[in-house]
C-alpha cells in the first residue's frame, strides 16, 4: 500500500465512522464535530486521488466536502 491510498483509507474510515456516529445517536448532524470530520475525511479521500485519479469518486468527494465545509460555516455562523 503507498502512503496516498493509506491517506485516502484514513479518509474513508473518518466519513464511515462519523456516519455510523450518527445513527447510534452519539453525534448530531447540526454539530461542529459531524461537519468537520466529514470535511476532513473527503479532503484526505481526494489527497488520494491526486495520484489515483478517478473522476467519479472525485466529484463524490469534492461535493461531500463542499457541503460538509457548509455545515461547518453555518454552525460557526449560530455562534
């Protein structure tokens, strides 16, 4: 395994546990923590398609982390 599908693997696992986070209840949608590993997450899944590119899961992620960047603006915006 090279360090950017390592990097990209990391990514996938924040996206996937944070939504498992959610539907056990431990997080919310509307918290900072949701929005923001979710960012995190599909900002490192594109680290590695910078040098595996596919550009299905590119525009899946450039969008995820588009709308999780919103979220996170939004709930700062609440403070």
């Amino acid at each position: 395994m090279r360090w950017f599908d390592f990097v990209g693997l990391i990514g996938v696992f924040l996206i996937v546990l944070t939504y498992f986070l959610l539907q056990i209840g431990k997080i919310r949608s509307d918290e900072v923590s949701y929005s923001f590993f979710n960012a995190l997450g599909a900002g490192l899944v594109i680290i590695s398609l910078c040098f595996d590119f596919n550009f299905s899961a590119f525009i899946v992620e450039f969008f995820w982390m588009l709308v999780s960047i919103y979220g996170l603006i939004k709930n700062f915006g609440k403070r």
